[in-house]
C-alpha cells in the first residue's frame, strides 16, 4: 500500500504550456503529454482523416474548430492535473 502512494505522488504532472504547445503542433500530441494515451490517439486518427479529406470544402472549418478544441482541452486537463 505505501509503495501504492509513493508511485503516485512520484507520478509527474503535465505542464500546461507544455500541452498546449504539443497540441498546437499536432492534435493528440498534447493529450499523450497529459498520459491520456486513448484519447490522444483518438485526436490524432480524426485529425488525420480530416486532414485526408481537406479537398471536401467544409472539412477545412470543421478541422480548424477540432484542432482548436483539442488545444483547449489538452490545456484544461494539464491545468487541473498539475
């Protein structure tokens, strides 16, 4: 149980400029950073897709408003867990 707690608080936690500037590179970058593995790949697969399907004139709005998304809530989550 105490080696339970000590690996815990050993844990390091996110730096939310940090999040946000991996984000800002690449969607999902920024929730890998954060140690949500899931999640940051999930961004990264739809990031991808609607990458590959830009020449569809309204997927460039919908990508601008997900990557702004995704570097809105990689710096949430990095804020509450620091």
């Amino acid at each position: 149980m105490a080696s339970e707690n000590k690996t815990l608080a050993e844990e390091p936690k996110p730096e939310p400029w940090k999040s946000t500037l991996y984000s800002l590179i690449f969607p999902g970058l920024g929730q890998i950073s954060n140690g949500d593995m899931k999640k940051g790949l999930l961004f990264f697969a739809i990031a991808f897709t609607l990458i590959l399907t830009l020449h569809l004139g309204v997927t460039f709005i919908i990508l601008a408003i997900f990557w702004l998304y995704n570097i809105y809530d990689a710096y949430t989550v990095a804020k509450k867990r620091s």
